[in-house]
C-alpha cells in the first residue's frame, strides 16, 4: 500500500487548485480594473476640448474672391493663402517641366506618399476634386517660417509670379513651388475641400 506523503506534493492537504488559480486570476483583473478606472480621468482631461476642436477645420468663403485675386485667412494660427488664379497663371503652372524644380514633391496633404509636384496635383482637394482656378496653400516661407508677398495686388511676387520673401530671396511660382533661393520645399498644401461652389473647409 502506497501512502502518499504531504512533504513532496505541491498541493497542500484540503486545498482546491482550480478555485485558487481563480481567485488569483479574479485578484489581478480587478487591480487592472481599479488602475485603468483611476487612470481614464487623467488621460481624459489630456485630449483638447470643443474650442480646440473647432479649430481644427475652418470654412472660408470665397464667393467675393474675383480672377486674378487672393485672400488670407488663418487656419490652426497659421495663415493660408487661396487664390483664384487667371488662365495665364494656371497655363504658366502647368507648363513647369519637374526637371526645373527645386523640390519635386507635391507636399500636398490632400494626397497619400510623395507625389510629383505637377500643378494638378498641387490643385487637388481632400476629395480628389481637380481644382484648378484655386490654389490653396500654407503662406509660410519653408526656409524660416516668414510669410510671403503676393497674396494681394501690388505686392512683389518674384521672378516666377507667384509669392516672393523678401527675408532671405526665396522665390515661388503662381502653383506655390519654390523655384529660386533658400527655402527647400514648396509651400505646403492643406487638407481642404469645397463644401460649395462657394465654400472651402480647410482642416
């Protein structure tokens, strides 16, 4: 007869390893719990509230805005540039070869990976609606943040028709592209779309 001695097992006399794996699961959930409760609050009050949220997206509209003008409006503090260019403006754009660009990316926010920076895809909204008259852009210099000329009659607007910064001489052309000088990108294309025929939401 086999008896069974008390020192060699694992299992204490008169215990239950299915209920005491249990209660230690059962203890361990209920901690996770209990820290993920006492945590929600503090990662809440870290997400921006509604007035941060309502700038995020800013509806312009251009309705007033004839050929051959632009105005400026801000966007997330930053000023955005949009333009209604003349035919000459968007045949001059368009005839461009990338081969004489500076920065061959379309830096357009509207489209995914990097795409040539052919004025179509310079003019193309968050909708993938073709706009041509329209040249939407972020009007900050990308050499040192300064804001352009060229957004209003009478200004300086460079050797290529379009922005000039006269901070340190970069010069852009009528689709927002740098052509001559400092600056190392196009000016960026924000996510917009016409909500419209008379209204562009930026954001």
């Amino acid at each position: 007869m086999t008896t069974s001695d008390p020192a060699n097992t694992d299992t204490p006399p008169g215990s239950d390893p299915n209920r005491r794996d249990f209660i230690h699961i059962f203890s361990i959930a209920a901690a996770v719990g209990g820290a993920g409760a006492v945590a929600w609050p503090l990662v809440h009050q870290m997400n921006p509230d509604a007035s941060v949220l309502a700038l995020s997206t800013k509806e312009v509209d251009i309705s007033a805005v004839e050929v051959g003008q632009a105005i400026k409006v801000f966007w997330q503090g930053k000023p955005v540039f949009i333009r209604r260019r003349t035919p000459a403006e968007i045949e001059e754009a368009e005839q461009v070869p990338l081969s004489a660009l500076v920065d061959p990316d379309a830096r357009n926010d509207n489209l995914s990976g990097g795409v040539d920076a052919t004025d179509d895809n310079r003019t193309t909204s968050s909708d993938g609606q073709a706009t041509p008259e329209w040249l939407v852009l972020v009007g900050v210099c990308t050499h040192l943040g300064c804001i352009p000329l060229g957004t209003s009659a009478g200004e300086n607007k460079g050797e290529f028709g379009g922005w000039f910064c006269p901070c340190h001489g970069s010069h852009y052309d009528t689709s927002g592209r740098i052509r001559k000088g400092p600056a190392p990108e196009n000016m960026p294309v924000p996510p917009y779309q016409f909500v419209t025929d008379t209204t562009i939401r930026i954001g």
